[in-house]
C-alpha cells in the first residue's frame, strides 16, 4: 500500500521490478496508471520456493499458495512491456510456455573480459596469491554471490570435494557478504581449514 500511495500522484511511465512479488505491485500500477511494465525476473521465483522448502506441495495451504503465485506469475510475464532472464535457456522456457508479446532481453550474470585488462590484475593477483598463502601456480575454484538460505551448500561443497580428489594444487575460494550464512556452515570444517 506504501508503494502505491508513495507512487499514485506521480508522473511514472515505467516501472522497473526485479522478481514476482515487486512485480505482482508493478502490475497494479500498470493497470492503474497505464506504465510501462518491466518484469527483471531474474529465476524461477516460485519454483525456488518450492526447492528450499518455503512452499510444501503435499499441505493444502502449499499447493493453494503454489496455484495462486503461478497465476499471478503467468499475469505477470504475459502483459510486462519488456521481460529481463539471465540466461538463453530461460527465454526459450519462457517462449515455450507462455503467449509473450513483449520482448525477452538476456542480461547474463558474468563479465565481459574485453572489457577489462588482464595484465593490470596480473599483480593485483599475485598479492592475492601471496595473501592468501597459496602454492606456485594454484587452481582456484571461485564461488562469487550470496551464500543465504536458498542456495544449495551441500551440493557446492560436494562438487569441489570431488574435484579436489582428481586436481591437485586446486583451492575453493568464496567471495559473499553473507557472513552469518557462511559462518553457519560449520558442517564444512573439513573442507574450509584444508
């Protein structure tokens, strides 16, 4: 209700959401307003719910809270003037399954290395190295975002466990400004004091 009172008597001719529930909001103001509506969906919002447990398919308020966030996702994706994905493959499910007539941008989550200089980090790199007391010539593993509750830490550490098996000198290394969710992973020990 803030949102829409703060943003009634306002000239807005787009609103940018990023993820469903903004989204659910920007469609209201779409509707009352007639903006331009910018859905940045980002993933698969409610599918995401149902993987780290927040919504239980097998109680009835579960599948009834499932049915109601599908509909309005559908509402959603099907009248934004524009639709942000992360990936190829997310376009063509979305194309696949929806009647779309806005456009579909693909904003990957990964850097343009032409646009950076690789000899500039070069020393930038070995004073990490040094820092961080690594062997001569080290593989390093990097786990760069965050580290909170619906993100799959055994499955991470899993992977590197086996790739350290087979990879000698390799190092996992995990950049995140979840400090308490990183410190609550405890169970890992063995992995983070190696």
């Amino acid at each position: 209700l803030l949102i829409l009172k703060k943003t009634f008597y306002k000239k807005i001719k787009i609103i940018h959401c990023r993820g469903l529930y903004p989204a659910i909001l920007g469609l209201i103001l779409k509707k009352l307003k007639k903006t331009k509506l910018i859905y940045d969906m980002r993933g698969f919002g409610v599918e995401e719910k149902i993987d780290n447990k927040a919504i239980n398919l097998n109680s009835f308020f579960g599948k009834a809270l499932f049915r109601i966030l599908k509909y309005l996702e559908k509402k959603v994706i099907m009248t934004s003037d524009e639709i942000v994905v992360l990936t190829n493959r997310a376009k063509q499910h979305l194309q696949k399954n929806y009647i779309i007539k806005s456009e579909i941008t693909v904003i990957p989550c990964s850097v343009n290395y032409d646009k950076f200089d690789s000899d500039k980090y070069k020393n930038l790199k070995l004073k990490l190295h040094r820092r961080l007391k690594l062997t001569e010539n080290p593989k390093i593993l990097i786990y760069i975002g965050s580290f909170g509750e619906y993100y799959l830490h055994e499955d991470i550490f899993n992977i590197f466990e086996k790739l350290n098996e087979n990879i000698s000198n390799l190092y996992f290394l995990i950049v995140t400004n979840d400090k308490k969710s990183f410190q609550s992973i405890t169970k890992y020990n063995r992995l983070i004091n190696k």
